[in-house]
C-alpha cells in the first residue's frame, strides 16, 4: 500500500512516500524549484518522490495532507471577531481555503490525470497530529513522550502527547496567540533578519552576547501550569492584528510580528543593512535563555505527565540545535529523538504515518535511522552534467575519474588535509535542512582562518555564524563534552577544552558545536573519507557545510558544477570523478 504525503500551502512545501509503512522518498520542494524554503503545492516533489519509488500516480493508494481547515473552527471564529478587519488579511483566507479545496485537482494536474482517474483517498491530517506523527512514529521508541512548538498550525502552537506502540494521546496544548516560535520570529525580526527561516541567525548570534536584556524579555511570557505558556499580547501584532504569510513564486514572506511597545520597551529594532553591535548580541542571547527556560517548562511538566524518560520532538522550535543540546541535561529525560526535518516539512512525513497507524490501524516497523532519502543520480548522469558544461569546464578544471573507492576518498583527503575546499556529491539527496555528507561542502577544521575564506570565497554570508563539525562516531566522547551519537546534526555540545584548539574551524565563540555523528552503516562513503582524514591529520572531523551559495542546497549535478564553478571552490567530488580547479593544481605543485 503506497501513501503520499503533502505539506502544501505553507512554507518548506514537501511530499513524502511510503509503501506498506516503510519510508521510500521524501523531497523538500525547495530544493529542486530552487526557491528557499518554497510554499505552496509541491508538485515537483511529488513527481520526485514517485520517480524515486518507480511507481505512478495510478499506483497511490491514499493522499495525507497535513492542514485540516475544519480543526478548531470556533477558536479561529472567536479569534477572527477580535481582530481589527484586514481585507488582505481575509482575501488571503479565502485563497488559502480554495486551495486547500483544490488538492485533488492540483494532484490530478501534477500527475498528469484527470480528477475523475484519481482514485485514491485523501486525509486532512491536522498540522499538529502530522508533527507528533513525524517525531514518534519514525523514532526507535515503542513509548515516549511526544512533543511539538512551532509558530502555529491549525491554531495550535504546542502539543504535548504520550506515544506507545501505535497509539498517540494527546493531553495538552497551547494556541495561538500565544507561542513560542512566534516569540522567536518576533525578536528575529526585531533584530533585522527578516527572511523566512531566519531564526538560526539569532541562535548563531546569541553566543556573542550576555543575557543582559533577560528580566526584560522574560516579561513578555508567561509560565503556566501543565506546561502551558502565554504571551503578553500589546508587544505583539497578532494577538489584535491579522498577521499574513504570502508567497510569490514560492518565496513565503511573513508581515511583521512585534508591535512599537517591543521598541519602547529594547529601544529601537535594527534595520537589516544596520552593523550588528553588542546589544543586538545582547538581545539575541536573552531571548535564546527566555526561549531555553519556557521550551524546558513544557517538556518538564510533559515530563511529569507521562512519567517517560524518552522523549520525541518535532515543530520548527525543535530546530533549535542550542536548547535540544540541552534537554537531558535540563529536563529528567535521558533519551532524545528528533528527525531531520522537524519544522514544517516534516509535516508531510507526518501526515502519511498519521494515515498509516491512526486510519489504517498498522502496526509500527520503521525506524529512520538515517536522513538519505531524496533523488540519486547516477554516473551516466553525472557525465551529462560534466559534458553539458563544454570547454569552460575543461579549461577551468583538471578532470578524473576514481572507480575505486578508497582511491578516491584517499585523494580527497590528501585535498582536505592540504587545506582545499571541497564540494562532495554523494548517493541520495538528504531530507531536511542540513546537509549531512551527501551535498555537502567540506574543509580543514584544523585552520582558524577557514570560517574566514570559506564565508568570503564561497558561502559570502554573515560573519558571526558558525560552521558544524562531522566527526566518526566513535570518536564522538574523545572530542564533545556530554554528546550522544546525533546522524541528523540537530544538537549542540561543548567542544572538549582540550581539543578546541586542534578544531578552530569549527568551534563557536562559545566553545560549542552543531554535531553530526556518522557511522559506517549510515553513510559508508563519507564515514571512510573521515577515517582517511584523520589518518592524513589526526583528527576524526571534518567542517561540514551545506552545498550552496545563498540558494537551497544542490539537488543535480548540475547544480554542483555551477556552484563550484561560480565560487572560489578547489575541488568538486561528483559520485566518482573529481574536478580541481587548475589554480588549485598550480598551487599545490608550487607548495610541493
């Protein structure tokens, strides 16, 4: 039995398939419509997914898509009386809806059908079941505790459940207004980072600050019982005002959250081509504790509600790789499972398991265990993408192919070792928002001056924000501080004292790094070009950035060739050929 499911309509479009319960493909929109974070139907996805499982539309037997219009209809009548009329506010709505009314035609349309041929059911999974559904049912726990905070969804902001087998309970909520992710959007705004999905920006800055603005900013939300958090409305536009996602060509865009009472109470919101000073520092390192403190109260009280010592966690908040470092040193429990894309995205892998174990009635028998589950392409692609270039490529590039595989993660690592810059493309494309050694951008983490030349040459992006570290799991004690094995880098740990001076690169200001374990059964390739590298320099890690340029991550081949050739990369690793740019030939013969 093939289900697909969809989050459309919102930022980080997706789709997702399984077959007989097990997880085939799962594509985020973005990457091949090539628009960050792209909302809307995701009809490209789709038809990756479905080429990924060599199945047609024909052969689908059930649609989940993970927005219910129908849930909690008088909250969002009460809510709509209370507003200030907005007409854009109620045009948008009504768009919204009739495209939600659509979905059978835009799936007939992305499949090439007639509505009438497409024969399969459709499910109206709600936002936040579909986030509980994506954290629990894929994770190696028979029973956990179950959460998901984000912005909102269906007028729902966090969810508390306890899972057990096939069955989620859900126990507590909190609504909207009142929400975590929409406290941290307001405060990314506020400090001028005013793109969708800016939020990491802060967490990266707050490191640079003291908590100075602490008592401040605490006032603005309130802890109560059952793990339930409320805002103080007058800082916030959305509590009075109707506060409106659009998106053209895919790109979504949020009005403003904070209201004037914010300025009156920080002083002034900084413009996004304003100098990031110390009290911007300052802010964003208050609200990333206010943020720590509130998450831990809900998973606390989750906690004592279900007396689990597991815990399952989804929801845009649960990107924030800080607090989740965190959480079994804060909170009594002792085991986190957190999947690759926990924000939105993930609501479609959600939504299908949610049809799977609560409509069908399955039991479970999938774990996910690694985050590999987009497009591959294989070498008769590659050499059209290498082909297709022409002369520039040949005259900008020494080429070679490696058919050998210690051959090449041997060279590639003499590459690293000699301090070049390496895009590496491997295998299936990763699902979710970090890259994780398949479309990934690799470096020396040994040389204090890489962040510099990497954000300079290549990724030309904000100074302050830090670059990750992979490491062989099982070298991961030798150099982090209470770190467990994490394949989908999602948590933050200390950098061993003794070791940050051996890993500059990347290591935070804070002598913190965003983790990625790797084993040999999750990523073969990748796992021996670590164990080659740490031959060549001693250590078991590499900088692991994602594959782009201010763009979504690379999906083809393509795309890799033309970011390699557009930035002041040295090396391009394309399954098994390797391209090195004849600068970088030139320099390493004169070093030799």
């Amino acid at each position: 039995m093939n289900i697909l499911g969809i989050n459309a309509y919102h930022g980080d479009a997706s789709a997702v398939l399984i077959a007989d319960g097990r997880l085939v493909a799962a594509v985020e929109e973005e990457r091949i419509r090539r628009v960050k974070h792209c909302a809307g139907f995701p009809s490209e996805a789709i038809r990756a997914c479905l080429a990924i499982a060599g199945i047609t539309g024909k052969e689908i037997d059930h649609f989940a898509i993970s927005r219910d219009p129908k849930a909690h209809l008088s909250r969002k009548f009460l809510y709509a009386l209370r507003s200030k009329p907005n007409v854009s506010f109620l045009w948008d709505r009504l768009r919204n809806r009739s495209k939600v009314r659509g979905v059978v035609e835009e799936v007939a349309h992305t499949l090439s059908l007639s509505p009438v041929h497409v024969r399969a059911r459709f499910h109206d999974v709600e936002h936040h079941p579909a986030h509980l559904a994506s954290a629990f049912y894929v994770s190696p726990f028979e029973e956990a505790a179950v959460c998901a905070i984000d912005g909102f969804g269906d007028f729902v902001s966090t969810s508390m459940a306890h899972g057990k087998d096939s069955t989620l309970d859900v126990h507590g909520r909190t609504y909207f207004p009142h929400s975590l992710g929409l406290l941290y959007l307001a405060f990314t705004q506020f400090l001028g980072f005013l793109s969708y999905g800016d939020e990491y920006k802060v967490m990266g800055l707050a490191p640079y600050g003291e908590p100075e603005y602490v008592e401040a900013i605490g006032k603005l939300v309130r802890l109560e019982k059952d793990g339930r958090v409320s805002l103080v409305m007058p800082y916030f536009r959305h509590g009075s005002e109707k506060v409106v996602m659009t998106w053209s060509d895919g790109a979504p865009t949020l009005d403003t959250v904070f209201t004037k009472e914010l300025e009156k109470l920080l002083g002034p919101a900084r413009k996004p081509n304003e100098e990031v000073t110390k009290r911007h520092h300052a802010i964003a390192a208050s609200l990333q504790s206010v943020f720590e403190n509130a998450a831990f109260h809900v998973l606390r009280a989750l906690h004592e509600h279900t007396g689990s010592k597991r815990l399952c966690l989804a929801g845009g908040c649960a990107m924030n790789s800080v607090a989740n470092g965190k959480i079994r040193a804060e909170t009594p429990f002792e085991d986190v499972f957190i999947q690759p894309a926990a924000a939105d995205n993930g609501t479609a892998l959600g939504a299908a398991y949610y049809v799977w174990h609560q409509v069908l009635n399955k039991p479970r028998g999938f774990v996910m265990e690694h985050g590999y589950w987009g497009t591959a392409f294989d070498d008769a692609s590659v050499l059209a993408a290498l082909h297709g270039q022409g002369g520039e490529l040949e005259r900008a590039c020494a080429a070679e192919q490696m058919r050998e595989p210690h051959a090449l993660t041997d060279w590639t690592a003499e590459k690293l070792a000699a301090g070049k810059v390496v895009g590496w493309f491997q295998g299936r494309m990763e699902w979710g928002a970090r890259a994780l050694g398949n479309r990934s951008i690799l470096a020396d983490p040994r040389r204090a001056d890489m962040r510099d030349i990497l954000n300079a040459k290549i990724k030309r992006r904000e100074s302050f924000r830090p670059f990750a570290p992979s490491i062989l799991e099982e070298r991961l004690h030798d150099y982090f501080e209470g770190a467990v094995p994490d394949p989908f880098m999602l948590q933050v740990y200390p950098v061993a004292k003794d070791k940050r001076s051996a890993l500059p690169a990347v290591t935070h200001v804070d002598g913190s790094g965003r983790v990625q374990t790797v084993n040999r059964e999750q990523n073969p390739i990748y796992h021996r070009l670590l164990e080659a590298f740490e031959k060549r320099s001693g250590v078991p890690v590499l900088l692991n950035t994602s594959f782009n340029e201010n763009e979504p991550i690379v999906h083809e081949p393509h795309q890799a060739i033309d970011c390699f050739l557009r930035t002041d990369m040295d090396v391009l690793v394309l399954g098994s050929h390797v391209l090195e740019k004849r600068a970088a030939v030139a320099e390493t013969r004169q070093a030799s």
